[in-house]
C-alpha cells in the first residue's frame, strides 16, 4: 500500500477520532493491567510470605485479592470497549467506504460496466469491504497491545534478571524472520482467495439472473457442472490458504514451546547455581505469555493486514477508476429544453477498437420532429441513440441540443430532458407506485395514477392485488411484457421530458399489448423531439421522418411513402418484412 492510498486509508478515521482514542486508551489500558499480575505474584512468594506471619500476610493477600478485583473490572469494562465500541466504529467506517465506493459507481459510465462482471462488483463492496473494517479496527489495537505488553514485559524481566531475559528474548528474532518470510507466501495465497470468491458471486449472479433460460433449456445439470468446477477452484485456493495459516501457527506453537522449555532449563540451572529466586523463576514463565502473545498478535496482524490490505488495494482499484464521460469544469445547466437536436459528422466507435461503428452522421431534428431509425442488426441504431444522453460519448464531431454543444452541459440536466423507453424493460424490486414515481421522485399519488392513466395502465394496476401498492416482484417478475413496458411509459409521463427514445419499445409485444402500447408511445411522443429505433416498420408508417443507417452511416432518408417508391435499402427491408 503506497503513502497516498495510505493516506486515503487513515482519512476513514478522521470523523471517528475520539472514539479511536478512547479505543486506544482502553487498549492501553488492557495491555497495562495483564502486566500487573505477575509483578503481583511475585510480591507474594518474594516479600509478603517469607516476611510476615500467616495473620498478617493473609491480611495483605485479601488487599491485594480486592485490588487484583478492581483491576479485573477495570480490564473488563476495556476489553468491552474494545469489542463493542472498536467494531462500532469500524462498521462505521466500513459504511463510509460502502457508501464512497457506491457513489463511485453510479459515476461510471456504460463503457466500465460494459467490460465488468455484476458479481465480482458486488464482491468489492461487500467481502472486500469487511476485511478492510476488520484491519481498520482490529489492526491498530493489536500494535498498541503488542508494543505495551513487549515493551511492559521486557523492562521487567530485564529487572528481575537479565542473563534469564536475554535468553528469553534470544528466540524472538527467528520468530519475527519466519513471520517476515511467511508474508510474502500469504499475501499471493490471499489474493488468489479472493479472486476466486469474487470469480463465484459472479458465477451466482449471473445464473440466477437466468434462471428462466436454463431452466427453459433444462441445462440445470451443466450449470451445477460449471459451478462444482468454478467452486473446486476456490477449494484449491482456500487450501493453499489454509496451508499458509497451518504453517504459521504451528510455527508459532512450537517457538513458543521452545521458549517455556529454554526458560525452564535455564532457570533450573540458575537456581541450582543460586543467579535466581525460585519466585523468580515463576514470575518469568508467567511473562512468557506476555512476551509471546504480542508476537502471536504482530503475526495475526500481518495476516490481518493482508487480508485488509488486499480488500482496499481492490477498493481503490474501483475509486480510482475515472469514469470516462465527465462533465466539463465550466459545464452549464440545460434550461428550458425546445428539443432541436443536430448531429454534425458525428462517428463512434467503441474504446479499444478500430473499427468505426458509423461515420459522417449528420442529422438536423427540429423540436417535436418524430425520428424513426431502421436498418439492419449491428448498424448502430441504439449506439447512434445512446450519444444524445452521453452514455458513450462521439469519438468524432458534435451533437448540439437547442444550439449547444452536449459536452458543455451537465450530464444531469442533459439526462434530465430525456425519457427512454427500452425493449428490455428494468422494473425494480418494490410497488408499482415506486416504479413509476422513479420517473419523478416526490411525485404525488395523484400525478403517479395521471401518468398511469395516460400510459394506458390505470385499468390493469387498478385489477392487481393491492393496486399501486402491489409488490410486483424482481425485475417486475409478476407483470406481463406489455404491462412492465406500460409501466415504463408511465415513469416517462411522470418524467415530462421534452425529448423521447423508444429503442424497439414493442418489438417483443404480441399484437394485441403492441396495439396498447403504441397508442401510450403515440400519446407520449406528442409534441417531443423522438427518436424511434423499430424492427416493425408498421409502427412507423406515419414518421415524417425516416432514417436508414448503413454500416457506412446515412444510406437513406424520408417519408414511408417517398423510400418505397426509391425502391432501394428501406423497400428492401419492408419487402423482406411483409412479404415472406
């Protein structure tokens, strides 16, 4: 992690500052208390039992029993700060970051999400996110622990006697080496771990998302196949995690049983050599636990520290990702939108490819024109549409609204003018109420049922269980395709934008839901600049305006009436359609 993600990290702490001292305090205080138990024994055996009769050095016991009490209540109410108080705060900061990240994401535009599994995006924002919240907290109390108790324990050894402290100590710089080379090995082991969780959520994402087409080709056994395969690779890995965690522990417990076993040693010899008190000797294999517990925690920190390091090296990835299509620094409010739409040698072509996708559009649609685009799949009817709201923006030439420039505009006001209507119909988790106020949010329940009433929705809503608060399920699931898209409609109506795009809004509608919702579209389009991409050319009979793009851009333009009598691509196309 370089200084400025570093930097970043330790921003989170700043709005939870007091809380993080008190952490530390208590910390503190903890890691002093535990260090007092063995000075406390060792005051027993080496002054109170040998000096005082068994009256009064019962008398001093009992003090000290209540003090030891007090101490033990004290180092309570620490340890449940820490616990409660410290992951308090580092679910707070855990929810700073989520929302951070989230707002990120709503910042990036198509060409990002175009190149992105939904699962593995998930996986940033959720399993990454509570390693980091567990570095956050757990990882500055477990250094201020160690480095108290280390320090604490090896200024009092270093007192009692040294030639015993120092071969104590004599064992600790392997400890740290083998810790120190084990790093390396679990941070690759780690992240192999979590690229595969985050290879499985995507791999749960997306057959969930279709499950209708597996189940409608009865291909449950291939995806079970195909997630036994994506789940035996993240077995492989947590293997070789858990190989890496089983090394450093067990390494951990024999270094520690090495030191009991040194100290017991050497101090036998000493005593017999008379260098040290028996008392003396307890009193340092009561410190062994202080001495080596600090290791034990510096070393579930450095596996802490991979673990949270690698969630918020993926975290950044994401934050600092620059979405592509920006706002300019002087860019203006779009006001009072008339709808005159120009495209000026507009070309496009997707980034990381060199091929054009059109070239040399220009176009010239005055407010309240009615656009329809046709023409074969793959030309760039949707792409050519997508560049008015700037989803993509145009790798050559301009595309003005009312005499302006797009890319001089905020993208909120300029989206702010648009309404979409979409084949593939989003509808999200909630009541039908919610899913047409998302067209104008704080939208009264009487403007909601008039926008309904215009779409052509009212009668069936007003048929369903609980009306507009009906719960139509995931993605609309309940509805049918010609009730989601009168839906869809309705939220535009409630919109009230000055410019329209209907992206082949009834192409997968029977006839009879075709028929009710192009009388919705034909109500909404009135008096709206509209662009309508169409594969049935019999709803666009009546455009005044009707272009047929090529893969070499504009190949035809006119009336229905004026392009069959040409005789030429949009004929074609309409032979094609009716006659076969």
């Amino acid at each position: 992690m370089n200084s400025r993600k570093l930097k970043k990290f330790l921003s989170y702490y700043k709005p939870y500052l007091r809380l993080f001292a008190a952490d530390m305090v208590c910390a503190l205080g903890a890691a002093a208390i535990s260090l007092i138990y063995p000075l406390i024994v060792r005051y027993i055996t080496n002054d109170i039992l040998p000096n005082y009769e068994i009256s009064e050095a019962v008398g001093i016991i009992a003090k000290l029993a209540l003090v030891m009490v007090g101490l033990a209540l004290l180092e309570l109410f620490c340890n449940y700060f820490i616990s409660y108080q410290g992951h308090i705060m580092g679910a707070k900061m855990e929810f700073d970051m989520r929302n951070d990240i989230f707002h990120h994401f709503q910042k990036l535009s198509f060409s990002f999400y175009d190149n992105q599994k939904t699962g593995q995006l998930m996986s940033r924002i959720t399993n990454d996110l509570f390693e980091v919240t567990e570095l956050s907290h757990h990882g500055p109390e477990d250094i201020v622990i160690s480095i108290i108790k280390f320090v604490g324990a090896f200024i009092i050894l270093i007192r009692i006697n040294v030639p015993l402290t120092l071969l104590l100590f004599l064992f600790l710089p392997v400890m740290f080496l083998f810790a120190w080379k084990m790093k390396t090995r679990m941070n690759v082991a780690f992240m192999a771990n979590r690229a595969r969780i985050a290879d499985i959520n995507a791999q749960i994402e997306d057959n969930l998302s279709g499950i209708r087409v597996v189940k409608s080709f009865a291909n449950e056994d291939i995806e079970v196949d195909k997630f036994k395969e994506g789940n035996g690779r993240f077995v492989a890995s947590k293997k070789l995690a858990y190989k890496e965690m089983a090394t450093f522990h067990s390494g951990l417990g024999l270094f520690t049983n090495l030191i009991n076993v040194g100290v017991i040693v050497g101090g036998g010899l000493m005593i017999a050599w008379d260098f040290i008190k028996l008392s003396d000797l307890l009193t340092f294999l009561l410190y062994v636990n202080n001495v080596v517990e600090p290791v034990r925690k510096l070393i579930n920190f450095t596996e802490q520290f991979q673990n949270g390091a690698t969630g918020f090296e993926r975290f950044m990835e994401i934050m600092d990702t620059e979405p592509d299509i920006q706002d300019a620094k002087d860019a203006v409010e779009l006001e009072n939108v008339k709808g005159d739409i120009t495209f000026e040698n507009v070309a496009f072509r997707y980034e990381g490819t060199l091929g054009d996708v059109f070239k040399n559009i220009s176009l010239d649609v005055k407010a309240g024109d009615y656009m329809a685009l046709v023409g074969s799949s793959g030309v760039g009817k949707t792409t050519l549409c997508s560049l008015i709201p700037r989803f993509y923006d145009v790798s050559e030439g301009t595309i003005k609204i009312d005499g302006k420039d797009i890319r001089s505009v905020t993208m909120k006001s300029l989206r702010n003018s648009i309404g979409i209507v979409q084949q593939d119909v989003y509808l999200f988790a909630g009541t039908v109420a919610d899913n047409i106020r998302y067209g104008k949010p704080g939208a009264t329940m009487e403007e909601i049922v008039e926008a309904a009433k215009n779409a052509n929705a009212h009668e069936f809503i007003m048929e369903l269980p609980d009306g507009y608060d009906t719960y139509i399920g995931q993605r609309g699931i309940k509805l049918s395709g010609g009730q989601k898209q009168r839906l869809s409609i309705a939220r535009v109506f409630l919109k009230n934008p000055p410019i329209l795009i209907f992206d082949e809004a009834t192409s997968a509608l029977d006839n009879e839901s075709e028929k009710v919702v192009q009388d919705s579209l034909e109500k909404l389009a009135k008096n709206r600049t509209t662009f309508v991409i169409a594969h049935r050319l019999s709803t666009i009979k009546n455009a005044k305006n009707i272009l047929v793009l090529g893969e070499d851009g504009i190949k035809e333009r006119g009336t229905h009436e004026e392009l069959l009598a040409k005789g030429g691509v949009y004929a074609g196309l309409y032979t094609m359609t009716y006659t076969r």
